[in-house]
C-alpha cells in the first residue's frame, strides 16, 4: 500500500473500491443493523450508511474514545472490532429499556449509558457476526475486550472501517457505528470477487466437452461388407459388378469416425424422403459410442 493511500485513509477517505463492490456485505450488514435499530431503538435507518471512512488506528479510538464502545476479541471476531453509539443512541436505549423519556434518559450518567448498552450491543454483534466468515456468533463466551484484544490491536498503523448508520426517527435522532478491520474486510472482499469470477467462467472440461460436441466428425452409411484377395482387388476395373448376395436393404449400418477409429453408432434402413435417398434410424445410438462421448 502506497504512503499517499495510507494518508488518505488515515485522514479517513479513500474507501478501496473492492469494498465498494462487495454488494453482499453491504447488504448483509443493513440487514442487521436495520432490524436491531427496530428491535433496541424503535427506529429506522435509511438504505445506505451515512458514513464509510477508513481510519487509521491511532484515529479511530481518538473518534471511539468520544462515543460509547464495546470491543470485541479477535479470537471470536476477527472482522467486526467494535461497535459505538452517541449519546443519544445510549440514552434511546436507556429510555426504550426502562420504559422512560428520551429527555430523562439523557440525564443518566455516562457509566449506567454505558452499563445498559452492553446487552444491545452485543445484541448487534451477533446479529452482525452471523454474516461473516470466521466469526463465532453463537458463541456463549462474552465477546467483550479491551481494544489491544480487537483485530489489528487498534496500533497506530492498523486500518479499520467504521460504518456508521443515522437511526431515525429525527426527534430523537442517533448514531450507531461498526468498525471493521479493513485486512479482513479486504480479504473477504477479493474471495468473493474470485468466487464470483469462477461461477461466470465455465470450467475447462466443459469448454472441451462444448468445442468438441460442436467438432464435426465423419459418419458413413455401410450397405455391405465382402472379403475380397488382394488379387482381386487389383484386377478390378470400370465397368465390373461386384455381387452382394446378402445385403439387407432394411439393415444398414452407420459408423462414426472417432479418434479410436471406426465405430458402429446404429442400424438403419434405407428409403425415400421428400423425393431423396435417406436412411432412418432403427434403434437408440450404440452403448459404445454414448460412452465415448460420455468420458469427454
């Protein structure tokens, strides 16, 4: 990574646009949030994050030192590394659990906030972690640790994405933020891409098996076969009948030149369509040549 990008991310812009399109994360993530925001806050939140910054790790805790935060172990979140409100998201959740008003609620002091935005935090966690590889979130272990336990350790030259949604309605309006490890949001990111990448491209195999379906191949009609000496072969000249005292009209065999060689495919028997010699299948393609096609 470049100092210029770091710079950029530091400052906390330059969002990689591998997150960008990893469209199922993002969905994923809305799903969650959406659903707890109804179910901790009575509210809603609006389609997209209002904000989607990359922070360094010195960065980051100087913005999460300021709100209400839980972190999570890497050994059991090794993606998600914590989760902040505002003061006003901690005290919906006070007055929603305690059955208060917004008003009283703020008036708490900040250890209760924060006392009583453990469960719905962790809450949010799991309903997060279900979505993303590694993440234990039926854990029955707390989750919780100090911020060096989180992924990346929050060190000054750690990359994190903190994700944050406006929960409504506006009377009471809050924040809610997701901080991600941006290594473990960019690996996951690129697999997706590659799986993506693999499901659009056909394998091999079935490359050859539809370049070779669609090869053209050598079939001929067999009225008779005779035994003839080499003599005889010699001898023959324009003009000469050959006798074939037992050919079958009615039973003519199709052969298909494959790369073994010669190999029968049918019986037919020959007759008249639209005014034309032609000859008409009597029986299902032979076993041998079903098979060969069927090894390709």
């Amino acid at each position: 990574m470049s100092s210029v990008l770091r710079k950029k991310m530091g400052a906390g812009s330059g969002l990689p646009p591998t997150i960008l399109r990893y469209h199922d994360f993002w969905s994923a993530i809305h799903q969650s949030v959406s659903g707890w925001a109804a179910q901790a806050l009575d509210g809603s939140v609006p389609p997209a994050p209002e904000i989607r910054r990359v922070y360094s790790g010195a960065s980051a805790i100087e913005a999460l030192d300021q709100r209400t935060t839980f972190f999570f172990n890497s050994k059991l979140s090794p993606g998600l590394c914590a989760i902040a409100t505002d003061g006003a998201g901690a005290a919906r959740v006070v007055a929603r659990r305690l059955s208060q008003d917004f008003e009283s609620a703020k008036e708490a002091s900040a250890l209760f906030l924060k006392l009583m935005f453990e469960a719905p935090a962790v809450a949010l966690w799991r309903a997060a972690a279900a979505s993303l590889e590694g993440h234990q979130a039926e854990t029955v272990t707390s989750p919780l640790s100090e911020p060096a336990q989180a992924a990346g350790n929050f060190e000054p030259d750690s990359r994190y994405l903190i994700i944050g949604y406006t929960v409504m309605p506006e009377a009471v309006q809050s924040q809610i933020w997701l901080v991600f490890d941006l290594d473990y949001l960019m690996g996951c990111a690129h697999e997706a891409e590659r799986r993506a990448a693999e499901h659009r491209r056909p394998p091999a195999s079935r490359l050859l098996r539809e370049s070779v379906m669609s090869s053209s191949i050598k079939v001929e009609a067999v009225l008779d076969k005779i035994s003839m000496t080499i003599g005889e072969c010699s001898r023959l000249k324009v003009g000469d009948l050959i006798p074939l005292p037992d050919t079958d009209p009615g039973s003519i065999r199709l052969n298909a030149e494959t790369v073994n060689g010669q190999i029968e495919i049918g019986q037919c028997e020959m007759g008249v369509w639209k005014r034309q010699r032609a000859l008409k299948l009597k029986q299902p393609v032979l076993e041998p040549f079903t098979q060969e096609v069927a090894k390709m």
